[in-house]
C-alpha cells in the first residue's frame, strides 16, 4: 500500500506500508525544511501509533521501521505528521506495592519508567 502524506494542505511525501507475517513494514520519505522535527503516526481504526522520528535519509527526510500487526490492527491505515510540540502528552501514575494498580486497564499501552529510587512509575497515555 503506498499513500501520500500531507502536511498543512501540502504535499510532502509519501508512506508505503507492507504487512509481512506477523509484522507492518513501514517506509517513509519526505520533503521537509529540517527546522522542525517531526514524528510520523500510523492510524487504523481507534488505535494510533507512534513509528518515530523522522530523519535525514536519501536527500530528504524519512524513516523505515516495522511494528506488529497486533499493535495497530488489521484495516485501513492513515499516516499524519505530528511535530514534537504536538505531540500527545504523556502522564505518570504512581505504583504503590501497597496498593491496587487503578490503571490496570491500560497497561498494554503503557511502560515502566523509574521517577525515583522509592517509586516507580508507569508512563501511560492521556
């Protein structure tokens, strides 16, 4: 599947998405300033994804990467640019050993991160 990808009404580039097995395979390039760093997202359904950063590649802008079909499901896929200041925000909620984890539910989309030597935290999404 190739498709264009736009970035405020204009043209920039393009995506090109392959399943293999159990995998998307993702290859983007782009014609962009440099003066912004931008993250490319992958959209199917309700479910986003963050492939990465964009970098220098082949005169232009770009990124190839993969991600496991169970992560964005199977469907219509839509690219979007987002640039770093509009990025999702993260939130951190706290783990007491002490305590039920109240995020439970969230945990397939979330990581530990270490915040302190006494507490760790997930990051999960807003």
């Amino acid at each position: 599947m190739e498709q264009e990808l736009t970035f405020g009404g204009k043209s920039i580039g393009r995506v090109w998405a392959e399943r293999q097995g159990l995998y998307y395979v993702f290859r983007c390039r782009c014609r962009l300033s440099g003066e912004a760093a931008f993250r490319l997202l992958a959209t199917c359904g309700k479910k986003q994804e963050d492939l990465g950063i964009l970098v220098p590649i082949d005169g232009g802008f770009g990124l190839d990467t993969r991600r496991p079909v169970k992560r964005l499901g199977e469907g219509t896929l839509a690219f979007s640019l987002v640039s770093r200041h509009d990025t999702p925000k993260v939130r951190f909620e706290p783990i007491y050993p002490e305590e039920p984890y109240a995020y439970l539910q969230k945990r397939k989309d979330a990581y530990l991160a270490v915040k302190s030597a006494r507490q760790a935290y997930p990051l999960s999404p807003t």
